[in-house]
C-alpha cells in the first residue's frame, strides 16, 4: 500500500505511515526533528496557509511553485506540503499542467473546499 511501510514487531508485522503519508526523513537529527515537527493530525499555520492560498485560487488552480510565491513560503518547504494534502484528499489534482520557473511542467491542484468553506 503506497504511504505505508511493513514493520517486524516480534512476531507481527506492522504497517507503519510513511512519506508521503506522514512527513520523511532520510536520516536521524536534524531531518527527523524537522519531519515531527511538520507532522502530525492537525494542519499546522503553515500548511493552512498554503491550503488557503489553493482555496483562493478557486478553480484555476495553481501549482506548488505559484503557492509558494503565494504564500512567501520557501518553495523546498512547499513542494512536500502540497503531496501530503494531496494525499490527505484537501488538494485535487485538476489533470492540468503549467510551466513553472524552471521552464518544466508541473502539476497544477485545487482545493478541495472551496474558500468561503474553510477547513
């Protein structure tokens, strides 16, 4: 199952949440601190403001890139926000793509409530 992982437990096996289900990190310290501190049930200040920057964007939709100028957001801290509210189901995928600064394509998403619905 995507975003999870098998764990040994003694006999069991457990299935455990992982990127992008719940923040990763390649390495203990400084990224894993990062990671818990990102994580968790609740939408953090951050991630509400970018899903409000989706929310006003309405149905044009923007990509993680334009959410980031957005939101003044660093876009490194952007990108990863914007697959796990995707996978939370808060973001849509609209099919649609448009050049960002690097001249590629890139997904664009909206949000799934729009703004006057706030979540």
């Amino acid at each position: 199952m995507a975003g999870m992982k098998d764990v040994a437990f003694g006999d069991q096996l457990w299935s455990k949440p992982t990127y992008p289900s719940t923040p990763g990190f390649k390495k203990p310290g400084t990224s894993s601190a990062a990671a818990k501190a990102v994580g968790g049930e609740k939408l953090s200040a951050r991630k509400k403001a970018i899903l409000f920057a989706f929310q006003q964007a309405g149905e044009n939709g923007m990509t993680a890139d334009e959410a980031a100028t957005a939101t003044g957001q660093n876009l490194l801290y952007v990108r990863p926000r914007v697959t796990e509210l995707g996978v939370a189901k808060l973001l849509i995928d609209t099919g649609r793509t448009r050049k960002n600064a690097s001249g590629l394509n890139a997904t664009v998403w909206r949000a799934q409530c729009p703004a006057d619905k706030s979540v």
